[in-house]
C-alpha cells in the first residue's frame, strides 16, 4: 500500500468513527455533550500518536535509503559522495578518498568540502548545481596534486522543516586528469606538427629513413614515400604477398614472426621499442639489409595490435659486419652457419612459435662412418665432403626454414610445420639420395651415406637447447644401420641414459684410469719463454684407441660422469704441476676447463681447495678456464661463484673470448685475469685488416682493465708476429706446440728450461 492509499484509509477510518459517534450522540441526546468530548480527545489522541508513527517511520525509510544509496555507491568504480544541502551530513566512497585523500571526517570542515565539491555546490539555489551537467572541475587533493575532474549531481530526496527545505544530493565524479593532459599534448603536439611539418619532410629525404605501418582490419601495409623510392615502388599501400616476395628466403621466419606479434603481442604497452633486420629485394633489384625499429600498440578492439616503425638501409654497415659475422657464425669449413648462430635462429623461433602457436620440425643429420672416410681418404678430401653435404643441406631448407653444420660431421635443419607429419621424412629421404653421389671421383669405393634423428618443437621442451637435444637422442638411437631415421619419442632419453654402450664404456674407463691428460703449452711472446699449459683431457682405451674429448663430453654430461671427470682432470693437472715444480723445472701455471655441470650445480670451490690442499701446490699456479656461454648463462651466479674462486689465489680465464657478441660488456663485470682470444679471431691476421683492428682493440681493452690476453690457435709465424706487436701476453697453438702426454711435455719444459740458460748466459 503506498503513501496515498493509506492517507484515504485513515482519512476513511475517522470518518467513519466520526459518524458513528455522531449517531450514538444523537441517539442518546443526555450523553450527547460526553460522548463528543471523548470522541474528539480519543481522535487528538490518536492522530498525534499516528504523526509520531509516521516521522518514526519516515526517518527509519529516510536512514535505510542513506544505507542503500551508500552500499550502491561505494560499489561504483568512480568518485561519488552523498551529502545534504545543509552540509550536516557527508558521505564519500572509497575511490573518491583514494583519489584526493581526504576522508568523509576530513569532509566536514566546510573549507576542505569546497576543495572537492563544485563552486555551484554553495550557490543560493541548489538547482544551478542540478542544471550544471557535466560540469568540469579541478579537485585539489590532500597533497596538493590537481586532480581533472567531471561531476553530475542530482537531488536524491527533499524535506521540509521549519519553513525550511533540505535536500540530499548525490555527487559523481569521473576522474578525466589523463584525458586532460592527452588533450593538452594533443593540442602542443598539433602546434609542433604543424611547425614542423616541413623540417620534417626535408629531414625525412635526407635521412633516407623509410617508415612501415600495418593496422589491424586493413589487408595491406602502409609504407612512405621514402620508402616506396628505397623498394621501387609506387603505390603507398602493399599487401601482405607483395611484402613476403620482396624478402629474401632465408629472412621468411623473420617476416612470419612479425605477422604473429600482431597476434601474441597485443597486451603490450607500446613503450618498449623492438629491433629486427632483414633483406628486402629493393630498387636495383638487389638484396638490401635494412632495420626495422618499431613500436606494438594494443588496437581499440584489443583483438590485434598495430606495428609501425622505421626502416633504414643498413646495407653498408653489414658489410663492415660480414668479416665478425663469419667469425662469429659461418663454419669455415662449409661456409654455412655454424652451432652459434643455429642455436640462436632456434631460441628465437622457439620463443615465437610458442606465441603464436605454430611448430618447427628440428633434423639433426650426421655422415655414416665419417671418421673411417676422414682417416681413409683423408682430411682434405673429408673436408670436401663436409663441403658438398652442406651444399645438399642448404638445398634441402623450405621456406621458412634454416639450415646449419653444428659440429664435426653433424648437421641441423629447422622445417617449419605445415600439418604433415611425414615432411621431415621425406625431406630426409631426399637428402640421402642426393648425397649418393657426393665426391664420386674421391672415394669410388665408398658409398656415402647419412642417417637421421629428428624432434618436433612442440612435442615439449623448455627451450630450444633441450629441442636440439631431444633431436640428437634420437640419432643417437641408431644401431649403426646406414641411412637410418629416427624420431624422437618420450623414451629415447631413458634408453640413452640407461643402456648406450658408449655411457657403459665410459664409466667403465673411468673406473680403470683409462683417463690421461695432455698438456699444451702457453708461450710469453715477448721473449719465447713456457709460462704455463693447459690441461686436455684425453680417453685412451687399452688397445691404444684415443677417444676425443667431442665424443665422451656429451655423454658424460648427460649421465653426470663429468663431475668424476672433472674431479680427476683438477687433482691430476695440480698434482703433476706440483711433481714438476719439485723436480726443480721452473713453475708455471696449470689451466683446467669447467663445464656448465661443474660451475652450477656443485660446491667448486670446496673441489678446488680440497685439490689444492691434498697436491700441497700453491693457489697461484692453478688457472680456472670458463667458457664465455657458460659465464653468460647465468650472470649473477656466475660473478658470485667466480668472486669465491678467485679468493682462493687461484687464476680466472675467460676461454673462447668473442663468439658471444657481447663480450666486450662483461669485461668490467666478471673478475677474470686472463682473456683467451678465440681461434676464430686468429684465423683471418695475416690477410685481413678488420681482424686485425678487432684483435687489437680488444687487447687495448683488456689492458686498460689490467686484463692479461692469451691467443689461441695460433699455427704461423705471422699470426704470432701479428699479436706481438699488437701488445698480446700470450699465445698458444700447434705453432708452439701440439697437446702432448706428461713425458712429451717434460721433455718440452725441460727443453724450454735449457734455452733460457742459454739466452741468460748469452746476455751475461
């Protein structure tokens, strides 16, 4: 029943008692007088009982609205606050406190309230507030900060009281400081642009800086003027196929990768800034290199992202680049890309394929018998069959696809994934009938052959490394069969682990002290005199067959025979520079190598100083050898565990100095004394002018860190001349002599030993 209905319900009620009463007074005419007194004091009575029933009510109808407006608007994600025009009552929300930082107690000084509430709020008529929509205004909050902000007040309820209306009004808020300081940029931006526009057009020409855009919902990409003159173009809108043609083959996955980031990248800010390179077929009808800097923004339909940047010819600096490039990633024997650049190809497409949900195929490939084809032919000739395989393999690559020989007789391709999982069989199939044929003229009685293991990226794998492992597994499964082909399967790993002959042969050697050390020396270029070795680490079987170190490496790291390994190689290498010493040879330092299992996963130095204390040589003889990778992997770790070795006294070096592209930056962060130039450095001296200002310049560096520099490699007198005069300590190479047993290398100190007498002498 609502308010009307019950006014005419009372309204009938005492009607109809009036009546009644008038009825029985008249009827009743000596009682008329009483009945009427009584009737008219019950009916004060009751109708002064009835008013404060309903002000009780009302006020309780007035609180539990408050209660329900409140609950609603402490629910709003935006500014609001609930007050009545006599300002006796406030009431703010949460957001409305967490953007200005006043409270609802805060709020009741009248002179904080007028920082938050519109100047219409205490005008004389409340309805300019009311008629005063959208009205913009700047709250200052607690800590003096401006906050831009938009309020729409309404009159929730109204109240008479002594000639007085009160009214309850509900405030909102939107805080728009951000639309305000975007409107303000635009507006600057715009003047600027406008400024401008012509400065940057000029600029634009003269930079030779194209830009490139693609924005979601339209099929084609937008390119500049600039950059339609740099491809020869002359429509400023292409499509995606015209793009695709336009880059080289080998930089496809580069062109799909940035198709999916238009996909997987969408949440991005669009503050970071991204950089990627590739050939385009430009307009001499030649590859360029170019740099595409560019920016992810999110799109309004948060479903794709918009990708736009600059594109700049880098064609000039990449041919500078060509010369570290092939030191860095080209296999000399093959001229194809080697394990580096394979692993760095893999990890990216790895990282990409996961994003936007596609596969690669990873084939791992090895020549059959190569070893008796090397020895039986031999290197030249095996060399020349690396050579041609490799030509096979770069043919075999699809589009999208990447080829690379990742070391001795092994290859890898990366196929991407098109549905069909009898692709890397085929493609497979195709190579080993290609490679029948290969060297015919040089090994007319060899039929060369070439079997097979391969992995599919998306069968698991924490990154691409574990991938390429999985890959050779499965190779690895092969019993000997020629032209075998194996796919990885989730129990090849255990097989492996388990029961390969290999794994067996070499715990086995261990055990008999089948392990020797070999010795190579480390020569001072500036007078010829032995200042140190390096210890290698040899498996000898009983019947005089030597091992590589390539071959059982591997193996040994996988199944956790490298700690026994390692163990051996450090107490042996210490104790036997400590049996010369005492021989009376002069000291010289001991190099030993770790291994990633070594570095991260024990207690090295407790091994180093329990080696140290059970041999009796002194710290400073001993020189620990990290390969830059495995010093990387890890920084922070690595800096730690380094900074506990080098405490010992012991020697820090950093072995195969350059191949990671970012050496020069960690020269100043890990605290090594000695930087091992890698051979790939070496190779190119005599006859290249830019591996020689490299060469140098690092030396500079290192010397200016009071870092020694050791060359490794080195096999001509001209390398070593070359070094020399470009201020490098030490050198190292066949040049100087090979890795040789303990009683070759006593022989060779002992030899060194004597020529130092006699220069000594001479000079007396």
């Amino acid at each position: 029943m609502n308010k009307s209905e019950k006014v005419i319900a009372i309204a009938a009620a005492f009607t109809a008692a009036a009546l009644t009463a008038m009825n029985v007074a008249f009827r009743i005419p000596e009682y008329t007088a009483v009945i009427l007194v009584c009737f008219a004091i019950s009916a004060a009575v009751l109708t002064l009982i009835a008013v404060v029933c309903i002000r009780h009510f009302t006020k309780e109808r007035i609180i539990r609205d408050r209660e329900n407006i409140l609950r609603i608007m402490q629910s709003l994600n935006t500014m609001a606050i609930l007050w009545d025009s006599d300002f006796r009552y406030i009431e703010a929300n949460a957001e409305l406190t967490k953007n200005i930082g006043y409270t609802s107690e805060d709020l009741a000084d009248m002179k904080t309230l007028q920082k938050v509430l519109p100047p219409d709020a205490f005008a004389p008529s409340l309805q300019a507030i009311v008629n005063s929509r959208d009205e913009e205004f700047t709250v200052i909050a607690k800590g003096g900060a401006k906050v831009n902000t938009i309020w729409n007040t309404s009159i929730i309820s109204s109240s008479e009281s002594k000639n007085r209306q009160s009214c309850l009004m509900l405030s909102i808020g939107l805080d728009i400081s951000e639309t305000v300081r975007m409107k303000e940029d635009l507006i600057k931006y715009s003047k600027e642009l406008a400024e401008s526009e012509n400065r940057y057009a000029l600029s634009m020409g003269l930079s030779e800086i194209g830009l490139l855009l693609k924005e979601p919902g339209k099929s084609g990409y937008y390119i500049s003027d600039q950059l339609m003159d740099m491809l020869g173009l002359n429509v400023s809108e292409i499509s995606e196929g015209v793009l695709r043609a336009r880059f080289h083959p080998s930089d496809i996955m580069t062109f799909n990768a940035l198709q999916s980031a238009m996909v997987s990248h969408y949440s991005e800010s669009g503050d970071s800034i991204h950089s990627t390179e590739f050939r385009l077929l430009s307009a001499d009808n030649t590859y360029h290199w170019y740099q595409f800097r560019y920016k992810i923004s999110p799109a309004e339909t948060k479903l794709l992202a918009n990708i736009g940047g600059a594109v700049i010819d880098v064609t000039k600096d990449k041919e500078k680049d060509s010369i570290i490039e092939k030191m860095a990633y080209i296999d000399d024997v093959t001229q194809i890309f080697n394990r580096n650049k394979f692993m760095q190809i893999g990890q990216e497409t790895f990282e990409c394929s996961r994003d936007a949900d596609i596969s690669y195929w990873v084939v791992v490939l090895d020549i059959d018998n190569f070893h008796i084809i090397n020895d039986t032919c031999g290197y030249h000739n095996g060399n020349k069959l690396l050579a041609e395989f490799a030509a096979v393999i770069q043919n075999s690559v699809t589009e999208g696809g990447f080829g690379a020989r990742i070391g001795g007789d092994n290859f890898a391709l990366l196929i991407r994934d098109i549905g069909d999982d009898e692709l890397p069989v085929r493609i497979i199939k195709k190579i080993q009938d290609n490679v029948k044929d290969l060297c015919a003229e040089s090994f007319a009685v060899q039929t060369i052959t070439c079997s097979a293991g391969y992995c599919k990226m998306s069968d698991g794998g924490s990154d691409f490394a574990q991938v390429l492992d999985r890959a050779e597994f499965s190779l690895s499964m092969s019993d000997g069969t020629k032209n075998s082909i194996i796919r990885y399967d989730n129990n090849i790993h255990d097989k492996i682990i388990a029961g390969t002959a290999l794994e067996n042969e070499l715990a086995a050697a261990i055990e008999n002290n089948e392990m020797v050390l070999y010795y190579q020396p480390k020569i001072d270029l500036s007078d010829g005199s032995l200042m140190g070795m390096e210890a290698l680490i040899r498996w000898i079987k009983p019947d005089g067959t030597v091992v590589p170190p390539s071959q059982f490496i591997p193996v040994a790291e996988s199944s956790m025979l490298i700690t026994k390994i390692s163990a051996f190689v450090l107490k042996e290498a210490c104790r036997q520079n400590k049996e010369w010493q005492d021989k009376g040879y002069p000291p010289i330092t001991v190099s030993i190598n770790l291994t990633a299992v070594d570095f991260y996963q024990t207690d090295v130095k407790e091994s180093i100083q329990r080696a140290l204390d059970e041999t009796g040589m002194d710290a400073e003889w001993l020189d620990v050898e990290l390969t830059e990778s495995l010093a990387l992997k890890d920084i922070d770790h690595a800096v730690k565990q380094m900074e506990e070795i080098k405490a010992l006294g012991v020697k820090l070096s950093m072995d195969d100095f350059g191949t990671g592209y970012s050496s020069l930056s960690y020269i100043q962060v890990l605290p090594i004394t000695l930087l091992k130039l890698d051979r790939s450095f070496i190779m190119y001296l005599e006859e290249d002018e830019i591996s020689r200002e490299i060469v140098s310049a690092v030396i500079r560096i290192a010397k200016s860190k009071k870092i020694e520099t050791i060359a490794e490699g080195i096999e001509t007198i001209g390398q070593a001349e070359i070094l020399k005069k470009s201020g490098c300590d030490l050198a190292q190479g066949y040049f100087f002599g090979k890795p040789m047993p303990a009683d070759k290398f006593e022989e060779f100190m002992a030899m060194k030993a004597q020529q130092k007498i006699s220069v000594t002498a001479e000079s007396e």
